[in-house]
C-alpha cells in the first residue's frame, strides 16, 4: 500500500468562497503541506476587479504561477478559467472531488500553470509538493492508472463539445446552458427554478461578450422561452419540457442569424 504514506505525509488545505485567509498549522503552504482558510477573493491577488454582487471565489493557484504542489481535491466544487491580459475571463470546467490539480502542468512537464483555479465552495484540498508526487507515480502504477484515466476523462469532456461557439448561436448555446442548469437545480421535479448565477458569471461560462448574454436573455424572454425574477433567468417545468424542441429550432440558426 504506498498510498497511505503519501496522504499521512501531505497536509490539508481549506479553501473556502465566503470568509477570511486563517493561520498555518503545519508550516509554510506553498512549500509543501500547510492549514489555511482563503475566505473571500482579493481583487490584489487575482488581478481582476470584484463588482458587487459577483461571487467571491477563493484562490488556488494563478495562471503563470510556478508549479510547486499537487493538490488533490477531497471536498467541494472549484472552477478552472482562462484570464487573458484585457480582463476577460473564460470558465473551462467546473470540477467536484474527487479531482487532482495541477496534473496536467505536471504530466506536459511544464514548470508554470496555464489556467487559475478557484474554489467555488468550502474546499478541503490536500497537496504534495511536485517531488513527493512524482515518487508516489513512480511507486505506483495503479495510480499512474488512475491519473491517466481521470486525464482522459476531462479531454473527452472538453474535445467534445468543442467548436461550438463558432457554429451555433448565441440563442442555442444560451438555451442549451439554461436548460442543463436546470436539470441540475431539478426542475424535473418541481413547478419553477430560479437560476442564481449573474450575467457575469453566464459569460464566463458561455465564453460570450456580456452584452451579447444580456440581448440574446432578452430576447429569449420575449419569445417564452423563460422569464426573469428580480433580474435572474427563472424557468417552469413545462418550459423546460419545451426546450428541447427548442433547441432543434435554434440549432439550425448559424452565429449570423441565417438558416442552416
């Protein structure tokens, strides 16, 4: 059994969306293992402005930063996005534990990290400085496995839907998010769901212009494909039922509004 020696060796580290940096209590964290709380985004950190009413995502790692630990989600939600020098943001993936970070800079044997990972919830994350993780592959091929496995997985998932936002538009791709999201609140279960996310956070997701989220949302309203409340995008039952004949209608509609 080598991988419990690994994971008594690593420390934890608690990462959470909603409260303030706490203290070490096991040694420097970005050295090898340590204890902290990361409890609200710091704007000075992240390089990006908050506006009030965006969510406050904690930390992890930024984009461009040096790769020193592995860490190994055990608890909670985190999301990984692309920021790019004029301020936007593009979201790649949202991942829930189990899930590794940092395994792809590692494994492209890169030396610096290509994305920013947040946490979206309360995250327990335990990390192995890179050496520690690298011995715990060598020792272990069930693991490297494993990884290779988990690896595969977010390619899949990725290469799968990719090109999309080139050939479909934005009334598809708005409506494909909206129904999934509330598939996931289950609406299939009940009479009516409010989908909480901003705008912001909508085109971080889609990848679109906000001001391209904000038209085609209003142009969905007016044609009943669902409402708004207080300004979020709420959905019923029965409209959810519809869309998928929906999306068929909207799915032959290219990026410039001609018919496929």
């Amino acid at each position: 059994m080598t991988r419990l020696p690994f994971l008594l060796y690593c420390g934890m580290i608690f990462i959470s969306s909603t409260g303030r940096r706490d203290h070490d209590l096991f040694g420097d964290p970005v050295a090898g293992s340590g204890v902290q709380r990361i409890h609200h985004a710091d704007p000075g950190r992240t390089g990006r402005t908050v506006r009030p009413g965006d969510p406050p995502y904690g930390l992890i790692h930024q984009k461009d930063s040096p790769l020193r630990r592995i860490g190994i989600l055990l608890r909670g939600s985190l999301r990984v996005i692309n920021e790019f020098e004029n301020g936007s943001v593009f979201m790649i993936e949202c991942n829930d534990a189990v899930s590794f970070i940092g395994e792809i800079t590692l494994f492209a044997e890169e030396t610096h990290t290509s994305v920013t990972i947040e946490a979206v919830t309360e995250c327990r994350i335990a990390f192995l400085p890179v050496p520690v993780f690298d011995a715990w592959l060598d020792s272990d091929p069930h693991f490297i496995k494993q990884m290779a496995r988990h690896i595969a997985k977010k390619l899949y998932c990725s290469s799968y839907n990719r090109g999309e936002r080139l050939f479909y538009s934005s009334s598809y791709l708005l409506l494909k998010y909206v129904a999934g999201e509330m598939e996931a609140l289950g609406l299939r279960r009940m009479e009516k769901a409010v989908l909480r996310k901003n705008r912001r956070q909508i085109s971080e997701e889609l990848g679109m212009q906000e001001k391209t989220v904000n038209r085609t949302i209003a142009r969905l309203c007016e044609e009943g494909v669902f409402s708004l409340e207080r300004g979020k995008i709420a959905m019923t039952h029965k409209q959810l039922l519809q869309s998928e004949s929906r999306l068929k209608d909207y799915s032959g509609t290219s990026r410039n509004g001609a018919q496929a």
